[in-house]
C-alpha cells in the first residue's frame, strides 16, 4: 500500500518519482507480530512491457541516460547510454554513444566517440568496437560508420576483437567572397585492427582527405544560374596481415566534379546543347593503388574512380 508520494519538476523536466509504501502481504517481508514494514522506493527509468519485449529507458547514471531492451522470440539484450560532458582526466567527452548487445550471434560493446578533447592538441572523434559475434548490426555502429573511410565488413563477417579508429579534424571553413562561396574540409585519421575470426585480420591504416567546393549565381527573374565544383582528394594506407598474407595496401585519388543547374541549365537542353550541359555535370576522377600481397608488388592507376570511403561524411556543400 502506497503511503505518500512525489515528483518534482525542475524546468520543464520531470524529476524520479519516489514514494513511501507498506508491504503486507509478501511472505517474509511482514513477519507474524511484527507491524507493517515501510519501504522507500525511486522510480529510476520507465518500463514497458508487450509480447515481444521488456523495455527499460530513462535510466539515469553518472555518465548519461541508459536504456536496456530484452526480446523474448531472439532471447536478446540490447543496451544504449548516451553519453554528455564528462570530465576523463587528460580528456573531456562533450558527446558519444555506447551500444552493447548480447545474442545467438555472439556479444559486442560499440562506443562512439563523436566529439572529445585531448588537452592542448584539441577536438577528436573516436570509434571503439570489442566482443565476440557473428554479425554486429547497423544501427549499433551508425556513428563509427560515418567516418571517412570504410569500416571492415563487420555487418556480414562479424567480429572477435577489436576495432579503434580516431579521426582528426584539421580543417572546415566556410569562406564567403564577393561572387561566391567556398568550403573547405580537410582531416587525418587512424584505425587498428585485431581479428580472429575464421578470416583473421591484424592491420593498422591510416588515411587523409580534402574536399574543396564553391558556388556562385545569379537571379535576374527571367533567368537563373548557379555553377559550383568540388575537389576531393583522399589517401590511406595500410599495412598488416590479412587475406591469409602480409600486406602493404595503398590508395591515393583526387575527383573533380562541376555542375551548373537553373534555368541557364534548361536552356542548354532547349537550344540542343545538353551534350555541354553532360559534359560539365560528369566530373573528372583518378585512382592509384599500388603496394604488395605477399611478394607480388602491384601499381594500378583507374580513370573515373576514387579510392573506398574518399566520400564518406564529406558535406558535399556545393556539388549535387
């Protein structure tokens, strides 16, 4: 039986929900001759129960909100904490993500870092993947999957070990002149790899990216035009033992890519010229790979291709 009971608002927020209650009729808690015992009780995350799960959200913990999911037909456990403003010593964490999921697949732990500070050397993002599966899903590592390059397969091979990855902005400036506007972006990045399952990787990569782009246009009523292009040029490089061999794998490629739209563009098309109008919109692009599998040393150079993740993450303010 409930005795009292309160939840206080601060803001526009709810606070826990603690109350006073008597237990009479649960054996043991309420010995003969003996009055009633009361139990203070709080509220610490809302729980919600259907025929296919258990769910427990809004848990509050020193490092952010937690929310746990149990699905009864897969027997899985699934869990995510966000994570805002806490101090590590050395560093500060302004935002991340954790994921951990427990099923017939395996187990795995994903944290993503998506902003902390490193004392005087500045603002980082990081990725962070641990456990024993068969597949990890997605959704769990969405943010990892956004830095700009490309992850391992670990949605389809799984992973047993580890999986770092930091990422360096070292650039990203809007500069606005007279008759147009020019982004630029540029940033390094490292990754380790330690793999032990049936395709054992052991690696460490490194890469780097720039991506520049500008617009400019005009509106006088009765025609409108607006032309822009971006460059993007990419590197990485990794070394390591995979694919059953030593490796050296290297990637270097530079894109550029116009475009003009408006009704300028539909003009081109009317007075027959969209072949132009095709030929600006097609961009230019090289890839160059070269480096060694096991004792074979290989150097290919690619027309119109870039180098895996050269795209990933790049705003493409300014290119369609």
């Amino acid at each position: 039986m409930v005795i009292s009971g309160k939840s206080d608002v601060s803001g526009s927020k709810w606070g826990l929900l603690s109350y006073k209650a008597k237990s009479s009729a649960v054996e043991g808690l309420n010995p003969p001759g003996k009055p009633d015992n009361v139990f203070d009780f709080v509220v610490n995350g809302a729980i919600e129960v259907s025929n296919s799960d258990l769910q427990v959200t809004n848990i509050s913990t020193p490092m952010g909100g937690l929310s746990m999911i149990y699905n009864f037909a897969d027997g899985s456990l699934a869990g995510s904490l966000t994570m805002k403003n806490i101090p590590l010593g050395f560093a500060f964490l302004n935002e991340g993500m954790a994921a951990m999921r427990f099923d017939n697949n395996g187990f795995y732990i994903a944290i993503n870092l998506n902003s902390f500070i490193i004392g005087p050397m500045g603002e980082f993002r990081g990725g962070f993947i641990v456990g024993s599966t068969q597949k990890v899903q997605p959704e769990d590592i969405a943010g990892i999957l956004k830095f700009k390059t490309s992850l391992p397969p670990f949605t389809t091979t799984g992973l047993t070990g580890l999986y770092v990855i930091g990422e360096k902005v070292i650039l990203d400036e809007t500069i606005p002149l007279v008759f147009a506007n020019v982004t630029a972006q540029g940033g390094l990045g490292l990754y380790v790899t330690t793999n032990f399952n049936s395709n054992p990787e052991y690696s460490v990569g490194g890469y780097g990216y720039v991506y520049l782009a500008g617009s400019a246009g005009f509106d006088a009523g009765f025609l409108s035009c607006e032309v822009g292009a971006c460059l993007t040029a990419y590197f990485s490089v990794k070394g390591g033992y995979y694919n059953n061999m030593f490796n050296i794998d290297n990637c270097a490629s530079i894109a550029f890519q116009p475009y003009m739209e408006g009704s300028c563009a539909d003009v081109l098309n009317t007075i027959g010229l969209g072949s132009v109008l095709d030929l600006v919109n097609q961009g230019i692009s090289i890839r160059n790979d070269f480096g060694c599998n096991g004792t074979a040393f290989y150097f290919n150079l690619t027309p119109f291709a870039t180098c895996p993740g050269s795209g990933n993450g790049t705003s493409n303010q300014g290119c369609n």
